[in-house]
C-alpha cells in the first residue's frame, strides 16, 4: 500500500518568536486566519486526511487564560529568546498573532483532520539547557489545554525537528504512539540545527535539495507488527517551500514534491510532507494554486496506483495492525 502523508505545524507567532519580528512576519501570522479555511476547503475537496501539529498556547482562548496556564516546571533555556514565555507583552497586545481558538474548532469539524501536538509552548529539545524534566511538565501543561476540546493528542512534531533520543520515553509515558522524525540522512539528523563552519554551506545545500534531488526522495515503507508499548516514528520526506518569485523555481520544487510522491505509488511506500501554515500567509492565492497542483496529482495517483491519503495517527494504527 502507498500512502501520501501530510503533516502541519501548526504554530502562529510561537513558532517564530526567536527568528522573526511582528514587523518583519506578522502579516504572514495575520495571514493564517485565511489560509487555514482555505486549505481545509482544499483538504476536504480531494479528500485528504492531515495531521496539524498544534502548539498548546494557541488553543487558549485569550491572554488571560494563557496568562494562568503554566507548566509545574517552566523550561530554562540558554537562550532567554527560545522561550515563548518571554513575549508576554506581544500576546497581551496583539492576540490575533497569538491565540486562534476558532480555527482549531474549524479543523475539529474538518472530517479526515488530527488535531496532533507540537508540544504546548514550542519546546525545544535541542536548545541549552531545556531538560526532560521541562518538556514532560510541558506535555502535562499541553494535555490540560487539549482535555478543553475533548482531544487525546497521540501524534507529535518535535518544534525545529529537534528530535532527541533522551526525550522519546517522555512521549511514551505521555500517551503518545508516534512522532515525526528527520529524514534520513546526515544532513538532516539534528533538525534545525546547523552550526559550526560548515552551517552557511550546510543550509545552502539543503535549500538546493529542495529542488534537485540531492539527497533521494525520502520515501518510506509503512511500519508493520509495532508492539503497542513502542513509539512509531513517521519520518519527514520533504517540506514544502513558500512560493517562489521565479516561476522555473517554483516549477523545479513542485517537480521535486511530485517526484517523490509518485516514487512512493509506484513503490508501495510513504511520502510524508510537511509545512506551517504561516508559510502561506503571503501569498495565498499562489500558495493555493501549489498545494492544488500537489493534491490533483495525489488524485492521479489514487487512480492510477491506489494511494491512500493518511493521517500520522491513521498510520500508527494501522501499523499495529499489520
């Protein structure tokens, strides 16, 4: 069986607060009030099961609520910039970038949607000084804000893609049966993580590989005979860009994305792709357009090769089927 995976992160201006600027991004933040609507309505027309890998925070439903859910252990970063608990002052004053309640509701009522976990206030594994003892009082934090919509998450991205072995027995214990690990090659083993002097030439790489297969297609075979007390990881197998400027640009990528998924049909195997919803912020007419390109094309491969439409969730249970 071939399958075709999507995965969002779901985040607004948590996801960023360390990168970006609200001068900078927030008309991208402002834009997901549009673009989350919009790629439902595309979900829903070609039938397509996505998993939305939600950030607790903006599930609160204002800056007070948010204001008295805390964690029994707050994370200490080396950073004092990763913590999203640092931006107080931005989410009392601009809550639309901040707290989006009605979308989730949307995605809720969205049939073939997973409202999964991107932990509850974006935790980085990765970064200096986060330790275990923070992101489980974080997924506790998390659970108390999903127990509002009714919602057991079991699936979960890792923000940055800062998967960390030392971390996983957390999400076991946690209630969680699957996660969303890198692709597999060296180049992607820490996420987002790019350091030393090779980092520039590091980032230039994967960037390219964005459009020339560089590294393959990151297909997968589905997991089969995964004992219940064991965590599936569901890798990534591409991200889909913003749209690009130049139109040979935004051809070669999607090219690259369709490569992989018909790779997959052909094969029996997985393609999970990824993106946040901000990245169509701007741009959203032409945004759209990529994504229809992506979706009509699943259709061609359902006809023509039977390929399934998959949450992460739907792929844990049926590889403790198998």
């Amino acid at each position: 069986m071939s399958a075709l995976v999507i995965s969002l992160d779901f985040e607004l201006f948590w996801g960023v607060t360390d990168s970006r600027t609200v001068e900078n991004y927030g008309a991208n933040i402002e834009g997901v009030w549009q673009a989350v609507p919009a790629m439902l309505a595309l979900f829903k027309k070609y039938g397509i099961h996505v998993t939305w890998a939600t950030v607790g925070m903006l599930m609160c439903k204002d800056f007070k609520q948010w204001s008295d859910l805390r964690p029994s252990i707050m994370p200490t970063y080396g950073r004092e910039s990763c913590s999203t608990y640092s931006v107080s002052a931005l989410a009392r004053d601009l809550p639309k970038l901040f707290f989006a309640r009605p979308l989730v509701e949307q995605i809720l009522a969205t049939d073939g949607q997973e409202l999964a976990s991107h932990t509850y206030s974006h935790f980085y594994c990765g970064e200096t000084d986060s330790t275990v003892e923070q992101f489980i009082a974080d997924l506790e934090c998390n659970q108390r804000i999903f127990d509002e919509y009714q919602v057991k998450p079991t699936s979960l991205v890792f923000p940055r893609n800062q998967v960390r072995d030392e971390y996983l027995n957390s999400l076991l214990a946690a209630g969680f049966t699957a996660y969303r690990g890198n692709q597999n090659h060296w180049m992607y083993k820490d996420g987002h993580f790019v350091s030393g002097s090779f980092g520039k030439a590091l980032r230039l790489i994967r960037f390219v590989d964005t459009y020339i297969p560089i590294t393959g297609s990151h297909t997968f075979s589905l997991p089969t005979d995964i004992p219940q007390e064991q965590l599936i990881n569901i890798p990534a197998s591409q991200f889909l860009r913003p749209v690009s400027t130049h139109a040979l640009a935004n051809t070669m990528h999607l090219n690259r994305v369709k490569s992989g998924m018909k790779k997959a049909a052909m094969t029996n195997s997985v393609f999970h792709l990824w993106w946040h919803p901000h990245n169509f912020g701007r741009n959203l007419e032409a945004s759209l357009m990529n994504l229809n390109t992506v979706l009509k094309y699943y259709r061609e491969l359902n006809n023509e090769y039977g390929m399934q439409s998959f949450s992460m969730r739907e792929v844990e249970r049926i590889s403790r089927i198998n």
